[in-house]
C-alpha cells in the first residue's frame, strides 16, 4: 500500500488532486482512519489504461 504523495508522483499530479478523486470514489483507493492508502499495482494499471481493474470477476 502506498500513500496519497506516492500516489500523486504515480499519476503525475498534486496529493491534494489525488486526495479529491479518491474522495469521490473516481481513483481505486481504500480509506484507513482519515487517510487514503492505494495499491500500486492497481494504481498503476489505473495510470496506464484509465481502467480500475476488478479483481474476483470471472468472464465468460
């Protein structure tokens, strides 16, 4: 897990940015006490593709 200033130099923009789209659910992100964690991979893929991938889904 990473934080929201890893985070922010993952994406390319402020902590305060990655702050607000993990608050409104648009980042994958988990929320521990007052405090934003990310998973790297996740966010990565995320940064790369502009897709939050889902995990435990099984296609067809």
């Amino acid at each position: 897990m990473i934080t929201t200033t890893e985070a922010a130099e993952i994406l390319d923009c402020h902590p305060s940015t990655v702050w607000r789209k993990a608050k409104a659910k648009r980042i994958p992100s988990i929320r521990i006490g007052n405090r934003y964690r990310f998973d790297e991979l996740t966010l990565r893929t995320y940064a790369a593709t502009g897709v939050i991938p889902v995990r435990g889904v099984r296609h067809a």
